[in-house]
C-alpha cells in the first residue's frame, strides 16, 4: 500500500488543506457579491481561484508548478475531504515527519511532575 500513496501525495495533500482554509475563506467572502447569484457563478469562481494554489506552494513551500497545479487540484476537489476518505479506507496511516523523528524531544514521567500548592501542575 505504500507504493500506492507516497510521501509525495502526503504532503502535496497537507499543503492542499492549508491552502483549501484560505481558498474557502476567500470564496465564502465572494458568494456576499451581487453577481454571485447562482451555485456555478460559486463553482466557477473556486475552480479559478483554486489556481492560486500554484503561487501559495510556489511561494511559501518552494514547490515546481506541476506540485502546484497538483495542489490546486486537491483545492478544488477539497483536500481535507480526500484525506479523511483515504485515513477511512485505511489506505494511508500517516504522521507527519516532524512527529516521527523525536530525538531532541524530552519526556518527563508522570511521577516526576511537580505539583505546585495550588494543584495545578
């Protein structure tokens, strides 16, 4: 299975839902103007700022713009809901990198925490 979803698509599909909170921002402020009557006037606006993901993992992850048109894709489809679709199939069983390296991380036991008098810890 791993084979069938890389790393690659992991992240490509982080920075898709970082970037699907941003697009989906934007255009809950655009259905607000006058000529936003219909639901296509509303689809066709997403699917044309959904390209502005190309620019945001250009910009802000230093991406090539196949990664990023690759992003915009997932944007406009809807990154988060493609996520929860592949954790429920049990296609991907996924920790981001900075999780699974812990070699600067301290643990402290549980009892060798120290109270304070008023009981917070």
């Amino acid at each position: 299975m791993d084979i069938l979803v890389t790393d690659k698509i992991f992240n490509l599909l982080m920075i898709a839902t970082t970037f699907s909170v941003i697009l989906m921002s934007l255009i809950q402020k655009i259905k607000t103007l006058d000529f936003m009557k219909t639901n296509n006037h509303v689809m066709i606006a997403n699917f044309i700022l959904s390209f502005l993901g190309i620019l945001f993992s250009m910009c802000f992850y230093n991406l090539n713009w196949i990664d990023g048109l690759w992003v915009s894709l997932f944007s406009f489809i809807g990154a988060p809901s493609l996520y929860q679709l592949l954790k429920k199939q049990n296609v991907i069983n996924y920790t981001p990198k900075s999780l699974d390296d812990c070699r600067g991380c301290i643990t402290i036991k549980q009892e060798n925490i120290i109270k304070r008098k008023d009981g917070v810890s």
